[in-house]
C-alpha cells in the first residue's frame, strides 16, 4: 500500500530534497506551502506535477487541521521555520511563533486528526548554544544563544511531551549544518560559494562577511534528509544527533571555496562588517552522531571540502547562466 506523508517547508533545501527521496521510495507526498504574493516554488519546480500542493501556515491552526484532514499523511516531516538564526534577533517574537508556538499547534492538530501518524520534528545544533562539551551529543545540556535557539528548544520539549503523554510517534532530528546548491543566499556557506563565483566572472570584487572564526559541523543536506526518513522507520520514536563529527571554520570554507578557482589569497576579497555578527553567539559545533550510526545505519559521506566542490561548482554555472541571459 502506498504511504503518504506530508511535508511542511517543502519549498526550502531540505523539503525539496525531501520530496524527491520520497517520491523515489513511492511515496504520495503532500507540500505545505504559505500563500505568496509571489510563490517560492523554485526548489521544487521540477517536481510540482507529482505533489500535492496544500495551503497552509504554522501560525494558523485552522489551516493545518485542514491539511492534515485532507493529506491522511502516514508520517508528517514538520521542515517550517524561520530558518535563519541572525533574522532571529530581529524578529524574535515571529521566530517562537512559528519556530516554537508552530510546532505545539501541528503535534495538536496530528493528536486531534492523525493521532497514528508519525511525526518528525526538525530540531537543531543551535540547541547546544553555548556547548559544555565538544562534540555535543543526545545527552549533551542545552544553551541556545539565540531567539531561533530557544524557540526550537521549546519545540523539541513539546515533542517529547506530547511523546510521553498522549503515546504519540515523534521524533526530534538534532541536525547539525547541512548545506547545498539549494541553501538559502542568506547562510554563511552560499554567501560565500555565491560570492566566489560572481568575483570569478567579474561581477563583484568582495563577499561581506561577519565571525570568520565559527566552527561548524557541516554536512550535505541529501543526505541528511535520508537520516530523517530512517527515522521514521524505527519501531519506535526517539531523539538523534545527526552530523559529520568534524569541524570546520568560516576561513577553512573561504579558502577551500576561492582554491576552486584558482585563488589562494582570499582575505584580499574578504570584508567584514560588523553589522553581520550576532549580540550572543556560538563558538563551535561538532556533532557525535555514534547513536544514529549504530541505530539507523547511517553515516555522513560528503565531507566539507567535498561539499564546497559540489556548491562552487553548482553557482560557477549558475552565475555563467545569469550573465548569458542578461
């Protein structure tokens, strides 16, 4: 029989890449999409014939009691955020409505509706915060350092309540970084893999940047929604760090990302303007993803130095697009 699953933030890097695996796997997949004045379609342009498209927002309860109702998902992969952590501090209050508040009203409505589908949660790194130990593990406290943080340690406690008290299927992914072509021009990675190829094809001279010393455990999102969907195959719901295990600075993204075409001394392009670095911020991530090793058989292949490769290349050819079609 064929499984439905539902998916909110199936615009975004990961819904995208989520919908595509489980189409493959032969899935019915239904989207949860905001009403735009002008829709941000384009991750899923390539796929908009075999989904369901459903209007819906995780600020408005009503709508998706009436996705769910519609969708009769078997699993529900929860994706919407407010997903970057510097818009965080400037819209705080957005940030825990839909980051925090959202996922409390989408447990709510499964519970009242499809109270036998499993629910995946996208929980977050950023939980750790200011870490007490390196590399952070299931175990490891929480110290979010951010509104985008907090929201989402609110949303991870919600889901391990209503896992205890109603018997609910659902599952926190504590995802590390994980990037790629589809990454938003706002994150770190894309900044600066976007900003390499406009030097490169002479249509910038500099990438502005703030913390150039973060560390970060970055992965490649494909396979990161991969460790998502074997989530929802377990017997049973729990809680997984997922991640590289290895760190990596903004200056080793930078130098790995200007190497690829040809520079070496990338601090001449480089600026950083202060505006971009955050009141409270977090030093290093390193993810322990040992448990979701042992217990989804599943391991990280892609490697930073890889996934540069991968993300340069994709804006080299994209930019090359743009200056062909102007």
């Amino acid at each position: 029989m064929t499984k439905t699953a539902f998916v909110t933030g199936v615009t975004g890097q990961d819904g995208s890449y989520l919908a595509e695996l489980l189409l493959k796997k032969g899935y019915a997949v239904y989207g949860m999409i905001r009403r735009l004045s002008s829709p941000n379609t384009r991750n899923i342009a390539h796929i908009m014939d075999q989904i369901h498209l459903i209007d819906g927002d995780m600020t408005d309860q009503s709508s998706l009691i009436t996705a769910l109702m519609e969708s009769k998902p078997d699993e529900i992969y929860n994706l919407a955020a407010q997903s970057f952590v510097g818009t965080s501090f400037r819209q705080p209050v957005l940030t825990a409505d839909v980051n925090g508040l959202g996922v409390v009203r989408l447990l709510d409505a499964a519970r009242s509706t499809v109270p036998d589908a499993k629910v995946y949660q996208a929980s977050t790194s950023e939980l750790f915060g200011k870490a007490t130990e390196i590399p952070q593990s299931e175990t490891t406290p929480f110290h979010p350092r951010s509104p985008y943080g907090v929201a989402k340690v609110f949303a991870y406690w919600a889901c391990v309540n209503y896992r205890e008290s109603y018997g609910m299927y659902v599952s926190n992914g504590i995802l590390f970084n994980h990037e790629s072509p589809r990454r938003g021009m706002e994150f770190v990675t894309r900044r600066i893999t976007n900003g390499v190829a406009r030097i490169h094809h002479k249509l910038a001279k500099h990438i502005t940047l703030g913390n150039l010393d973060a560390k970060r455990d970055w992965g490649y999102a494909p396979e990161y929604v991969d460790a998502m969907w074997r989530m929802m195959q377990q017997k049973g719901p729990g809680d997984l760090v997922i991640a590289t295990g290895e760190t990596y600075s903004v200056r080793d993204f930078l130098r790995l990302a200007f190497a690829e075409v040809g520079i070496e001394d990338y601090e001449a392009y480089v600026k950083v303007d202060e505006k971009l670095l955050r009141p409270a911020d977090v030093h290093t991530l390193c993810g322990n993803p040992a448990k979701a090793e042992k217990s989804l058989g599943w391991k990280a292949k892609t490697k930073v130095p890889e996934l540069v490769k991968i993300m340069v290349e994709a804006d080299l050819e994209r930019v090359k697009e743009e200056r062909h079609h102007r």
